[in-house]
C-alpha cells in the first residue's frame, strides 16, 4: 500500500510559465518562440537547456543569471512564488493529507527554490532539493535520498512527476510506485510514449490522484 506521495516540482506542484516568459523577455525573442522552442526540445528528447543554444548559440546560462541578479535582485528572474502554483495543488494535497498520506516534495530545484515553497505552507511533511542533496535526477542516488529521508520501503512510496525519464522511470528502477501527470510539455509528450506503460497511473491532475488514491483507503 502507498503510504507516502513524493511529488517533482516543475510542472507538477509549479506553473513555469511565468519563467519562461522572463527569459524569452530577457533573450529579446517572442514568448510563443521560447515556449515553442521548449516544446520543440520535448518532443525530440532533448533537455530544455538546449532551447537556449538554439535560440542563442554559444549563450551562456549561468553567467547570464549572475548578470540578470546584479541588475534585478528583487525580481524573480528564474525564480517562483505562491502566485505559480496549479490550482489544484493546494486543495489536493490538503485532500491527501486528510486520507492519512505522508507528503514530501523532492526535485531538481536551486537551493532558493526550497524556501520559496516552504513559505507556501503548503500541507506537506517535508520540502527536498537536489542543490540540497547535492544529486539531481535521473541519478539513482537521488531516489535512493528520497527512500531515506522517508523510512519507508521503496513499494511504499509513490513518485509524482511529469516526465519519464527524470521521473517515471529513475523511481520505477528504485522500486517505488510512479505517477506521470499529463501536465506541461514533457507530461503530455511523455504519456503518449509506449514507456508510460510502465506507470501505475497517467493522470491529468493531481486531483485524479485524490480519488484514485482514496479509492484505496476506503
């Protein structure tokens, strides 16, 4: 029995729209041409940090982030609030949390992204990130921190992401069950792969975990 929900966040508990419509600000090219391009990035199998070598070869991510903190430290840049969050988040896991579900939020964040969801108050047990574990996915060792920090067997946990490859199917290998959100450009592509076979469930929200899941508690 699943007794412990581990959820990604980009495009799982976060909206990145926001972000990305900042940097395609920041680059100088329309928004529909950077989410486009992200969405290009998807579909061929390929990480979103080549949309930026697309759209400007050679571009340099990191230094550009420093330049952009010097002239804008208040802004949020690549950064998210509570204003990101997908409307279901909130009233889902609060629904989880009432069934009895431990919760923890784990993925492959910056360390800022740590506190900017811990000040949410979002209903959860605890809030991880890779920066803070020093592994990001698909690394096994990532999955094997989360099976750690949680104490319980890997059967018992389920992995809630919206890609197979940094999600599904890393999680899937470490023995937990796994989720794949039909949400954000991966999510969609990804559902349509034959890998997603291998999920124990393809929702399209979070609140499809909710009746899915409680169904069991019954």
């Amino acid at each position: 029995m699943v007794r412990t929900l581990v959820f990604d966040v980009g495009e799982t508990l976060i909206d990145e729209t926001r972000i990305w419509s900042r940097w395609a600000d920041r680059l100088g090219v329309p928004r529909f041409t950077m989410l486009g391009v992200l969405g290009g990035m998807a579909a061929l199998g390929q990480s979103f940090e080549e949309a930026f070598q697309v759209l400007r070869p050679g571009f340099d991510v990191e230094a550009e982030q420093e330049a952009w903190k010097r002239e804008d430290p208040d802004g949020l840049r690549v950064n998210f609030d509570a204003d990101d969050l997908y409307p279901d988040v909130r009233p889902c896991l609060t629904a989880l949390w009432d069934l009895g579900f431990e919760l923890v939020v784990a993925g492959n964040q910056p360390p800022q992204a740590r506190d900017a969801l811990a000040a949410m108050n979002l209903p959860v047990d605890a809030i991880h990130t890779s920066d803070g574990w020093g592994v990001a996915k698909p690394a096994p060792e990532f999955f094997a921190r989360v099976v750690e920090v949680t104490g319980r067997e890997p059967g018992e946990i389920l992995y809630v992401g919206d890609r197979l490859d940094n999600d599904v199917l890393p999680a899937r290998a470490a023995g937990m069950r796994t989720a794949l959100l039909r949400r954000g450009p991966w999510g969609y592509l990804h559902a349509l792969r034959p890998e997603a076979a291998i999920a124990d469930h393809i929702v399209d929200g979070l609140d499809d975990l909710v009746s899915v899941l409680g169904a069991t508690k019954i």
